[in-house]
C-alpha cells in the first residue's frame, strides 16, 4: 500500500513556501503522492472544515518545480464551480511540466452557499460534474467537436493534449459517487469510512469499473503516542481491506516533517 500525503493549507497564517518544503520532505521521505484540498469562496474562515488557501493547481505546478518523483495531486478540486476548459488547460499544462505526475481529482462539492457565492449552479452540478469529466477526456485525446447538454463546441483546437495518460481521481462515498468513480474515473479516495466499508465500496468499484481502478482513502494524525499507534492499526486495516493507498493529513503545519517522518518509520518498520 503507498503512503501518501495531504499537505496542510488550512491556514492563511502558514507560509506558502512552507507548504512547498513539506511537499519536498514528504518527496524525501519517500511518499508517493501529495496532495492538496480546495475551497474558492467558503461562507467562513479557512481551517478544519474548508481547506484550499493557496489555490492547488498553482501550488502544485511550484512544488512539481521542486521536486522530481512524488506525484501530485487534488483531493479534491470542485470541477462544478469551475470552466472545465480552463480546468482541462490548467490539468495537461501541469501534467506537462510535471513529468506527467498529476492526478487531476475531482469532486462535486457539497456547501450550497459557496457555490452561490461564485455563482455556480447548485442542483445541477452531479451532472455538469459528470459531463465536465468527459469533456476533459475529449480535449485532452480528441480533435472533434463536443455536444453535451452542459458543455459543447463546434470547432476549437485544444493544447497541449498530454503526451501519456492524465488519471483522473474522484472523491466521495455517496451512492453516486461510487457510480461516477467506476463509470469515469481511473482512481477513488473515500474519506470518513472505515476499514469495513471500504472493503464493502471496494468490492463495488472493482465489480462496476469500466476500467482498472486504483483505490485508496484518506486518514489523520495530528500526533500523540497513543492515537499514532490506533492509526497505524488501523491503517494495515485498510490494507487489508483492499486499499492500494492511504492518504495522511497531519495536522496543523507546525510539526508535519516529525509526524511524517514517524508514520513512515512505523508502517515500515
């Protein structure tokens, strides 16, 4: 099972550069992807509910600049409040300059008052998610026009189509969420389940998949003796039950690099 990791940008307090080192260590320490959270306009303050300060595709696209292995990614990008054709310019620039080590990962959001507030459409964005998705498939390998109920174009030429596959993540345990994860995406990260249930939404996925699917969820410690050993418990939990990745948020920036180093030391030792 690969390690990977959430990088912390929940607070406007914490340094950009600051999420760019840990980014870098979390590289050395031999993590295998990075990711980053998003929220454009939350009704209230960043920090444990909204994360998202600095904006993640121009995060990632600095930290691809500073490192040379780790993959990188969103967890998760809110496609719906968004152009997909800029979304689909921004996703194959970066996987351009990257190396190819983006993973674009996508989600539907959930907060109404956010979205109104950058006057996005609420009620219809399973859809425009699910249209979105496609419609950047099509940019990034086709040189046809594209009519969606949604989005649609006559003539256009798209570049830089990626050289190489761009996997797209998708995020969320919902019924429908698992639907479009194994309809649309090449990978899956549930959030908030346990061990149990993800074997349960696994067995779902692998079934479903219209293609090979890569699996994995997110977890957090923020440090204590006791709670990292509960985690890492639970972690080979995970394992077992299937996942080929585990995402770790570590808490509060202050301390990432000994916590990192610690819960790797631990599920390798």
């Amino acid at each position: 099972m690969d390690l990977q990791i959430v990088l912390p940008d929940e607070s406007p307090a914490v340094d950009a550069q600051r999420v760019i080192d840990l980014g870098v260590e979390a590289e050395r320490l031999g993590y295998e992807t990075a990711w980053l959270p998003d929220h454009l306009l939350p009704p209230r303050d960043y920090g444990e509910t909204y994360g998202g300060v600095y904006e993640p595709l121009v995060t990632l696209t600095y930290l691809a600049a500073r490192t040379s292995r780790i993959r990188l990614g969103t967890s998760v990008l809110v496609l719906p409040m968004r152009s997909p054709f800029v979304v689909a310019k921004q996703a194959a620039t970066l996987h351009e300059l990257s190396g190819a080590r983006f993973v674009l990962g996508v989600g539907i959001g959930w907060d109404r008052t956010e979205f109104e507030s950058v006057d996005a459409d609420f009620t219809t964005r399973g859809a425009r998610t699910d249209e979105a998705i496609a419609l950047l498939r099509h940019l990034w390998t086709s040189r046809e026009p594209f009519q969606g109920t949604h989005y649609g174009y006559d003539q256009g030429v798209f570049e830089p189509q990626p050289r190489g596959h761009l996997p797209i993540m998708v995020g969320g345990t919902s019924d429908r969420a698992v639907a479009r994860a194994a309809a649309l995406a090449d990978e899956w990260q549930g959030v908030g389940v346990e061990p149990a249930t993800f074997a349960e939404v696994a067995a779902r996925l692998r079934n479903r998949a219209q293609r090979p699917l890569r699996l994995g969820t997110r977890i957090a410690w923020s440090g204590g003796a006791d709670e990292l050993t509960q985690v890492i418990d639970q972690a080979h939990r995970f394992a077992d039950a299937g996942a080929d990745a585990l995402a770790v948020w570590f808490g509060p920036a202050e301390g990432t690099e000994e916590r990192m180093a610690e819960f790797a030391a631990r599920m390798r030792g």
